[in-house]
C-alpha cells in the first residue's frame, strides 16, 4: 500500500509539507518569542504558580522536564512539567506555553467535557492506530471487504481522537491568553506575542487532525476500488 503511487501522491506528499510547515512554525514563533523577555519578568514557573494561586487551584505541582517543547500537563499526578526553556525563562514563550499547561489544569477542574472524551479515547486509539491499518490489509488481502471496514472503523476512532483534541487544545489556549492579560503577566503588545507562540501550536494540532483525515479517506478509496 504504502509502495501506491496514489498514496505518495495524494497522502504522503501532501501531509509531509503540512507537517513540516506547521512544525518549522512552530519552531520558529517559538524561538523568536524566547528572545523577547516579558515586563514583569515572570518565569514560566512563576507564570503557572500564580495563576493557579489566582484561580484558587491546589495540589497541583510545577515542575521541570528535559527537552524542548515537551511541556504537558498530567492529570493523573496533577503535574505541570515545564521543559527547560519555559520553567526558568522569563521570556513570552515561556509565559505562553506555561499559562496553556495551565488551561488544561482549569479544564480537568472543571471537567471540561471534550477533555474527559479525549482521556477516554486515549485507550481505543492505541488500539485503533495498529489495529485499524492491520485488518485493512488482512480484508483486502483475503478479499474479505466486512474485515477491511472493520479496520476502517477502528482507524476511525484515531481521527476522532485528533479532532477531539483540537477543543481541548483551543480552548486552553484561549483561557491562557485570557489569564495571561487579566492578572497582567504580559503587559499590551506582549499579549500579541503569546498570541503567535499559541497560534503556531495549535496548527500542529490542525495538521495531525488532517493526516488522519487523508489516511481514512484513502483507505475507504482502498476498498472501494476493489468493488
Ligand atoms: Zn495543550
């Protein structure tokens, strides 16, 4: 399949670009935003401490992680782990991805609904992204198609995961940008700054969504051709 000359063409070139695009992007806005240091000097640590403090949040640690852009939040050991260039950096990259992390903690507080579906989904999709493509194969190899749609429905569970995740993903990002000028940690034309760094990351998002799109439209356009 992956030898299909219509899969190069109309699903691995296309998602290739996208991807690489989207994280040179990222990449970049991020970079440039690391040089920019903030008025209030807060570090990415400090940025996360005060707002879950503001928020009235408790038992939430914020800690350092190795390596770039790994930032996440656990909800299970209700973490915040700040990558090395976001804990100590007073800098509005720093105080962006450090305020999202945080989003996604008032998410969990809140059970935010799409967080609880994404969590949920975590588990089928494991099993989805393997399986799926394996069945697809074994169906159109036997040339039993009800096996193949099989796969397509468990390599449907995997879009649905990234789809899912864009709300998630948004809707963090909005509540940082909000709380990052509300307690004024950035201060007019710095909130622009954190803007781009967050806009940048959420196209990331937009691209994986899109290459489980393609990928499930071509194996459908698979099976289809052998009717
Ligand atoms: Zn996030």
């Amino acid at each position: 399949m992956f030898f299909d000359p219509l899969y190069i063409l109309l699903v691995a070139i296309p998602t290739g670009i996208l991807t690489f695009w989207a994280q040179s992007r990222v990449k970049g806005t991020y970079r440039k935003y690391s040089q920019v240091q903030s008025t209030m000097g807060m570090t990415g640590a400090q940025v996360a401490q005060t707002i879950l403090a503001k928020k009235g949040v408790q038992g939430i640690k914020v800690e350092p992680i190795a390596g770039e852009l790994t930032d996440h939040y656990d909800p299970r050991a209700k973490a915040v782990r700040l990558s090395q260039g976001i804990y100590g950096s007073t800098s509005l990259s720093a105080a962006a991805v450090a305020a999202h992390e945080c989003g996604h903690v008032l998410q969990d507080v809140e059970g935010y609904k799409f967080m609880n579906l994404r969590a949920a989904l975590v588990p089928v999709v494991n099993l989805g992204s393997s399986l799926g493509p394996m069945l697809i194969m074994a169906g159109l190899f036997f040339n039993i198609l009800n096996l193949a749609w099989l796969g397509v429905i468990f390599f449907a569970s995997v879009l649905l995961f990234h789809v899912v995740t864009l709300p998630v993903e948004f809707d963090a990002s909005r509540r940082a940008l909000r709380l990052v000028d509300e307690l004024g940690i950035l201060q007019g034309a710095e909130n622009k700054g954190a803007r781009a760094v967050l806009s940048a990351a959420a196209l990331t998002y937009v691209a994986t969504a899109f290459t489980a799109l393609l990928n499930l439209l071509y194996y459908i356009s698979l099976i289809n051709r052998r009717r």
